[in-house]
C-alpha cells in the first residue's frame, strides 16, 4: 500500500555568478549552466572523464548525469540509511527534476516489533512510557487534528485510550469483524506486506545571489510587512528537467516554504481547507502548483485575520481565475499558469456562500489521510456491491444501529459512513491472506481495545467523533507507528535522563 508522496530539496551546489546561466529562449524558464572552476570541484557535476566523452558537451552541467551521480552520492544516505527498511531508488528520468525513492515498510513483523520493545523494556515504568510518547508529540510540528491522531498512538506507550474513546473503537472492531470479509471478497488485499511510502528527491544548485528573475517579486513585496523578509533570503534553486541533458529550470520551492512557514493561524487554516477540498472534490493534491499560487497569492493580498470566513475568500477568488481563465504566476511577471482540471468551475459554482460554514464543516469532518487515493477505489466498489445487495445491506444496517450507533452521537449509519469504516480498518489487514488472522489479532485489535485502566488516563478534550473518522484515525496513527524508529527513541530517553 503506498502513501501519499513527500518531496525534499537537496542542495548540491552553490551558484554564486549568474554570468555562468544561459537562457536557451526555447522555452520559458529553461536555462542552462556554463561550468566555472567551482562547480568542476563537485563530483556530482563533474568528473575528468566527462572531458573525453565525445556525445557530452563539457561546457555546460549535463543534469541528467547530475542525477545520476547524486544517487550514488553522500547526499543519498540522508534518505537510504534506516534500519529494517527496503529502500528501492528508481533511475531518474531526463524530463523530471526528482528521483523517486521508495521505503517500504515490512507492516507484518509490526507486531513483533512492539512486543519486542515492550518485553526488552519491562522495567520502564508508565512515567517512562509518558516521556517516550511526548517525545512524539513534540518533536512534530502538526495541527489539531493530527494531534488527535497521534494521540490513537498512546497504547503502543503502554498508555490506556479514554476510556470513551476506547469503547468507541472497541464497537467499531465488533462492526468491522462481522463484515470484512466482504470487502476481501471484492477487494484482493495486496500479498507484499508492505506499507510504502514515495519521496520525490530533487538535487538542486542553490544561488547564492539575487537573480533578475525575481525583479519582479522583489518590487512587490519590498514593502509587505511579513514578505519583505524575504528579500535576505536566497534560496532560489535551479533543477535539471526537460527533454535535453543541459536543461534546468528555476524552482521556487524552497521561497514557498519560508512564505508559508511564515502563515499565521487564519493562513495555515486556509492552507489546510483547501488541501482537503483539493483531495476530496478536485482529486489531487496542493503539491498542484495551480493550487499552491492561489493561496500564495490570497495571503499575500488579503489579510485574513479580518475576514470571518476566509475559505468564502478563496471561493470568490477562484470563480474569479475560472472566469478569465488567468492566474498569473507567483513569481514571474506575465505569466499564466491557470490549469483547467475536470469540472473545476462547475465544482467551484457548486459552493453557496449562504452555506458556506456548512461547507467548510463538512471538509474539517473529513481529515486528509496517506492512502487516500486507494481508498477512494475501494469504498465506490465496496458501496457498488451493497446497492446490488439490498437484503445484505439492510442487515448490515441494522447490526450497525445496534453495534455502532449506540456510542455515536453523531453517527448517521448511511451506506457511505458504514463502508468508509469497513474500507479504513481493511488497510490494517492489507496483508497476506494465510496470515490475515494472526496479523490482526496479535497487535492491531490488542493496540485499540484491551487498556481498560485507571492508573493513567490521557489528558484530552472530548472530541465528537464520526463513526467512520475514529476508524480513519485509528488507521492513521498505526501508520505513523510504523514508520517511527521506537528503540532510537528509547534510547535517546535513557541517555538524557
């Protein structure tokens, strides 16, 4: 199973002369690189064999080559170095500027790994257990709602769930046993066990000064209270992409970071609606630079802080785009970069104002989760098969009321919540089929339902779970566990008592 894709930025080089890029006046944005005595020091850009190599122009930095190097590089270890992982790294292609690098995670030996900690460390008292676990909380930088998640992690501390958080997830497994195997009927679980994760790698040549491509940029923001800071900051890079080897473009990635580092708390709550919107009614995702611009853009003009509904703010802006089918680049003066996705104006139109905090209710009840694309597959076959089913389906609803209902209050046992819960709990077993049983009962169920204590109970205000959002978190948090080093964190612990 893989989730969603995480990109990264490495700097292998300095550029510290502009004289040494040239425009190819080919296209937009594409430029190539003359060598200068510097950057023929660094191996990931130049070797003395390149001079002999009668189909390589030695003039300018082949990137296509640079890409090639830095997988065999130092700057590699940063990403390949992790115990009990199975790193695979693809071969870059010449069009894209990043090299992907998969990590896949081995989810079967989780409950082994767990059990070996908790046995290894018997003697770790639950205030121990307390500091690990805080150790997780705080060491990321997340909002609410994946603070909530994180908090689903707590019994994998030896820590107990609330208790009515417990009970919930308690009903939901009951629900969850006594249908399952239906959705494996439809759904062929995966006979890889693993849980895999993408990161999208791009080595990079950083300037060192300020190009005359941002001249523009520059000129607007000079006197912007929060953006002007911007302005010591040189962290425009150029990434190799395009049809020939010597071909770099700007990427402003790096710039777009620190502006939204900088977001306030009505800024990144917008950043946040609109990435949900994006998955939920758009199906992508706001590494879409389409979408990226549009929230730049409305924090650099707006200053959201006055507005009640600030996602009534991005609506109107949006209608606007779509209207005149413009967006001006972010950073590059002239430039459209407006980008039609499928029904994007009729979906946009489909947002009343007058409903509006309705709407933006309904995104916070639908949190964004790492398999949400094949999730997406699996629920619409899952409520296919239950509409040709009308007996079956009426049964389940009824074990639902009973089973389910009862310790929601906000449950509304629809068709939809009841197969999202069943869809969301499946990608704990997505596993082998001989090993379903053991797999799931030796942690997963163990992990939610069996800390009915009271020598400790975590401090939490109570949250008004859905059904099926408990069973997405719940799903979730055992994905964050996964990828987490637990003995490195045990140890740093005990050596910083």
């Amino acid at each position: 199973m893989k989730t969603e894709i995480d990109k990264q930025i490495v700097i292998v080089a300095q550029l510290d002369d502009e004289q040494c890029i040239e425009s190819t006046k080919e296209k937009l944005n594409e430029q190539k690189i003359r060598f200068n005595k510097h950057l023929k020091t660094i191996p990931e850009l130049y070797s003395q064999d390149d001079d002999d190599d009668d189909d390589h122009n030695s003039e300018y930095i082949d990137g296509f080559r640079m890409k090639c190097r830095f997988m065999k590089s130092n700057h590699m270890l940063l990403f390949t170095n992790e115990q009990d992982r199975l790193i695979e790294i693809t071969e870059p292609t010449r069009r894209h500027p990043y090299i992907d690098v998969h990590k896949h995670y081995p989810i079967n030996s989780f409950d082994l790994c767990m059990l070996s900690i908790r046995l290894t460390h018997k003697s770790m008292s639950v205030n121990d257990w307390w500091t690990l676990f805080k150790t997780l909380i705080t060491t990321s930088n997340v909002d609410s709602n994946e603070k909530q998640i994180q908090l689903l992690c707590a019994p994998a501390f030896n820590l107990p769930l609330p208790k009515q958080i417990a009970l919930q997830s308690a009903c939901l497994i009951e629900f969850y046993e006594k249908f399952k195997t239906t959705i494996f009927s439809i759904y062929r679980p995966s006979t890889s066990s693993l849980l895999s994760t993408i990161s999208h790698i791009t080595p990079a040549i950083q300037l060192s000064f300020r190009p005359k491509i941002l001249q523009w940029f520059d000129e607007r923001i000079q006197n912007h209270k929060r953006l002007k800071d911007l302005l010591n900051n040189n962290c425009l890079c150029l990434v190799a992409c395009g049809s020939k080897k010597t071909s770099f473009q700007y990427d402003f990635s790096l710039i777009e970071f620190h502006i939204i580092k900088q977001f306030n708390a009505s800024e990144s709550q917008l950043n946040i609606l609109v990435k949900k919107f994006a998955m939920k009614y758009l199906h992508c995702s706001l590494d879409n630079y389409f979408l990226r611009t549009t929230i730049l853009w409305i924090c650099e003009i707006h200053d959201l802080e006055n507005y009640h509904d600030i996602f009534e703010v991005w609506i109107s802006f949006m209608r606007d785009v779509c209207r005149k089918r413009f967006l001006e680049h972010y950073f590059l003066e002239n430039v459209n970069i407006y980008e039609r996705h499928s029904g994007l104006e009729d979906i946009i139109n489909t947002v009343d104002y007058k409903n509006i905090d309705l709407f933006v209710e309904k995104l916070e009840e639908n949190l964004i989760f790492p398999y949400f694309h094949q999730y997406n597959d699996r629920l619409k076959n899952l409520i296919k098969f239950f509409e040709s089913q009308p007996v079956l389906a009426f049964k389940m609803k009824v074990i639902y009321n009973v089973i389910v209902k009862s310790k929601f209050f906000n449950a509304d046992n629809s068709l939809h919540e009841m197969c999202s819960i069943l869809c969301h709990l499946s990608f704990l077993e997505d596993n082998d089929l001989g090993h379903i049983i053991d797999f799931w009962s030796q942690q997963w169920k163990p992990l939610f339902i069996n800390f009915d204590r009271d020598d400790i109970v975590l401090q939490q205000p109570s949250v008004g779970y859905q059904p099926n959002q408990l069973a997405q978190q719940m799903t979730t948090s055992v994905f964050k566990l996964i990828q987490i080093d637990l003995n490195q964190m045990i140890n740093s612990i005990q050596s910083n008592p």
